[in-house]
C-alpha cells in the first residue's frame, strides 16, 4: 500500500500535468546537475524542467487520463511541465539535446495527442507563437491597406464622374432652375396671403348703394323762371 508521501507527490504530479499546456519526456542519463541546472534556467520562463520517479509518473498520468504516457517512462526521466509558448520550449530543448548529447527527447504529449520523439522533436522546426503573430500582425496591416486604397480609388472615380457630369449641363438650364426658385417661392407667398383678403369681401354686400330718392331734388323750381312772363 502506498504511503502518504507517494500519495502526495502522486498529486502534485497530476496537478502538474494537468496544468501543463504540454509535455515533453526526456532520458537525461549522463546529464550532471550543473547540465540539468542550467537547463532548468533556460526553460523557467516557459517551463518547469523536473527530474520524475517512472512509477510515480506512471500513476499520476493515469490519473490524469493520459495513461497512454507510459510506453515513454522508461530509463531516467525528466518532464519538462510547459506553461508558456510549446514551440520555444521545444527549442530550448532542442539546443540543449546538441549540447548535452546526454539529454535524449523521448517523446510529448499535446492537445490530447502522445507525441513520438520525431514528432516532439519536430515542434522545434515551427515557428514561435510571437513569430506567428508578427505575421499575422502583417497580414492584418497589409489588408487594412489595401482595403484603404482600394477606397481612396472608388472615392476618386466617384468625384470623376460627378465633374464630368456636371461639365455636360447646359448653363442655360443652371440659369433658368436658379431664377425659378424665387419664383416659386413668390408664388408660395402669394398663395399664402390669399386666405387674408376673404373677410373684405364678405363685408362689401353691407356698403351697397340703396337706389334713386323717389322724390324730385329739392330747391328747384316748380316752373318756368320769372323773367320770362308775357
């Protein structure tokens, strides 16, 4: 039965590998501690470089779901416990296999997937994640620009086309669409002030004239004048 402290380093190797974006297995035999040392340094900023018990990781990959792992947990075993970009991790890795030709890559395990040691290897040929976002990056800044360009053109065909319409109208019919509107702006003024005048003739029947007097104008004479009695 195991005892509580392989219990706990059961777990903690679990938790590592459960927090690990991905793994990369390693033989390290002949590997001295300054070699191993130094390694760990040169991943610490992407990984956490450990020296792991087979059995131990045996059980805390199984625990894990990865149990697949252990056809590569044999002989001295070091698991680098990847946190950060896999591909510079990779490459770290790389370099330090062909300067420490002790340092052997066994295999990996990534996105659910144990990798062989070719294919572990091979994540070292990729390109890092700041790389690929540089391109990216570039890509995005090139279509920005041409999709500018390509609006700077339209917009000057569009103002070309105007010009040259405007070239063909007649003046005359500039000049007559621009008299025409004080017209039509008289003659909306004119409508306008037309209801104002009704109450004048409704109020005229009261000033009709009422007819000739019926008698005959006064201070004239019922005959003929004086003077010209015989």
């Amino acid at each position: 039965m195991p005892n509580a402290e392989k219990i706990a380093k059961v777990a903690a190797l679990k938790e590592r590998i459960q927090d690990a974006q991905a793994l990369l297995l390693t033989e390290y035999r002949g590997l001295s501690v300054h070699d191993a040392t130094e390694l760990r340094r040169a991943l610490s900023e992407q990984a956490r470089f450990a020296i792991v018990k087979n059995t131990l990781m045996v059980r805390a990959a199984a625990d894990a779901g990865i149990a697949e792992l252990e056809p590569l947990l044999g002989g001295p075993t070091a698991v680098a416990f990847v946190q950060g970009d896999v591909v510079a991790t990779a490459k770290k890795v790389t370099d330090a296999a062909k300067r420490f030709p002790a340092l052997v890559i066994k295999g990996g395990y990534l996105d659910g997937k144990v990798l062989s040691a070719a294919e572990a290897q091979s994540l070292a040929t990729l390109e890092s994640r700041e790389a690929m976002l540089s391109k990216v990056a570039g890509m995005m800044k090139a279509e920005l620009t041409r999709a500018a360009s390509m609006f700077e053109a339209i917009q000057g065909r569009f103002l070309g086309v105007l010009e040259a319409y405007k070239e063909q109208l007649p003046g005359d019919v500039t000049e007559e669409a621009a008299e025409a509107e004080p017209t039509a702006e008289t003659a909306e003024a004119t409508t306008d002030a037309e209801p104002a005048a009704e109450p004048t003739t409704e109020e005229e029947p009261a000033v009709e004239p009422q007819g000739e007097p019926d008698g005959e104008p006064e201070g004239e004479p019922d005959g003929e004048p004086e003077g010209e009695k015989e």
